[in-house]
C-alpha cells in the first residue's frame, strides 16, 4: 500500500491538471462463467419490474425458500438451459446467473449449494426457488417452503454443473474474492490526457494500465491501477481513492 501522504500529494496533482470523466456503466456480458447479457437486462412480470444485480458479491439475504420439481423438469429455464430436478439449481429473481449461493435452512440448520440458473420466485415474500433435489437436501419438501438464509460464494461454469455433492460444488467454482483486479480511476476521450494520468500513478509506483473502448461513437480509454489478486485488497485501495478525491474509483476484475 502507498503512502497517504505520496497519495494525497499525487492527487492534489490530478486535481489541478483535471479529473477524467465519470466512467461509464459495466456489463453484464463480459462477466466470467458465461453469464448471458440478456438474463442481466431489465423484465417485467405481472406488472412488476425487476433489475438484476451487475455483480453478487457481498450478497446475503434471509426469506422464504421453496421449490420446484417434475412438472418443470425439461422445460428451458431463463438462462437457456433445461432444467432438472436432480441437479443442484435454484432461481432467483436478480442475482447474475451462475452464481453459486449457500443456502441454510433456518429451522433446522441443514444447508446445501445451488447455482443459480432461472429467475423466481414470483410469489410474494420468497426469495429463493430451489431444485427438487437442493429441497430434499435441507429438509424443505414436506411443507413446501422454509426460512432460509442465502449467501452468494461465487460463479461457476454451466460445464460443471454435474457435481457430485455440494462439497464438490464449492471446489469447482470461482471465488469472489480470487482474480486479478485493478481499479479504474477515470476515463478519458484523450489519449494524451489518459497518459499524463497513467505517467503519475506509474511514477508513485502502481502498474498502469490504459485500455481503449468504443462507447457512444466514439473511443474512451480507461486508465487502470493494477491491484493484485485479492479482492479485499483492491477494496481497500478503491477506497483510499474514493476518500481522497476520486469518488468514482471502482474495482474491476480481469
């Protein structure tokens, strides 16, 4: 970690010479373990509208589980697969596809794996729709529904969805908190401008990096500080800058 004092020193720098412009929104698409751009827009179902979440890190939520069996089984689910009863699957209503949740029933304490592959419940106060066999596995059968709390663990590849236990489950899939990510401070229509900015970060030490992008006609580029391979850490230093002039400074993983 920098110095406070070379940061702020380096910052009041940026500030004089001007700051890039507020960058633009992520998307869904290029997220990792193939997550669908079309499951992440907006939908509307019985008059109500919903907005999936960009990114399900950090989430963890208690509410009402239930779940559905054989007369879905087969039938395509929202991400295009088709759904079996027998896997470890769920639907969710926001959260990104492929996401792998941790779901623990409240009243008994008995908990399994799922990933996230359909959106629902669409049924008043329930979070969470798990698979027949996810059901069977936390006791959830014979009432139909259960207080469950839900923890998002991380994203995995629909080509490993056949796991045999749920323990296999959490070896197979990526980590949130595991990668290589680096924090984008500002983005600029000037590649001379997104330079000078990259020159003074690299002369305070950080690794830079500046990566050019189409966005509404014309070209942006994006200057990047190199974080590491840990998330807690990039959060950190994302909000070392935040407190320290760059309020729009957020983490992005490679």
């Amino acid at each position: 970690m920098k110095t406070a004092l070379s940061l702020l020193i380096l910052l009041v720098t940026l500030q004089l010479t001007g700051c890039g412009q507020k960058p633009p929104p992520t998307s869904g698409s290029s997220a990792p373990g193939g997550r669908q751009e079309a499951t992440q827009r907006p939908y509307v179902i019985n008059g109500k509208r919903y907005y999936p979440l960009p990114s399900a890190e950090g989430y963890r939520e208690v509410g009402i589980a239930s779940w559905y069996g054989r007369k879905f089984h087969g039938r395509s689910t929202a991400n295009g697969e088709r759904y079996n009863m027998y896997e470890r699957t769920a639907a969710h209503k926001t959260l990104p596809m492929n996401t792998v949740v941790l779901v623990k029933n409240l009243e008994n304490g008995k908990q399994t794996v799922v990933r996230i592959n359909d959106r629902g419940p669409f049924i008043r106060n329930r979070i969470i729709d798990l698979s027949y066999r996810a059901a069977k596995e936390i006791g959830l059968l014979r009432n139909g529904i259960a207080r469950v709390e839900v923890i998002a663990m991380g994203e995995m590849s629909p080509a490993t969805v056949h796991t045999r236990s749920a323990a296999a489950t959490k070896a197979n899939l990526r980590k949130f908190d595991s990668g290589t990510f680096y924090i984008q401070i500002g983005s600029f229509e000037q590649k001379n401008r997104a330079r000078e900015i990259a020159r003074l970060f690299a002369g305070e030490g950080w690794r830079v990096v500046i990566q050019e992008f189409p966005a509404a006609g014309t070209r942006l580029y994006r200057v990047l500080l190199y974080s590491g391979t840990s998330l807690a850490r990039a959060r950190k230093e994302e909000k070392l800058l935040e407190q320290n002039g760059y309020p729009d400074a957020f983490v992005v993983a490679k």
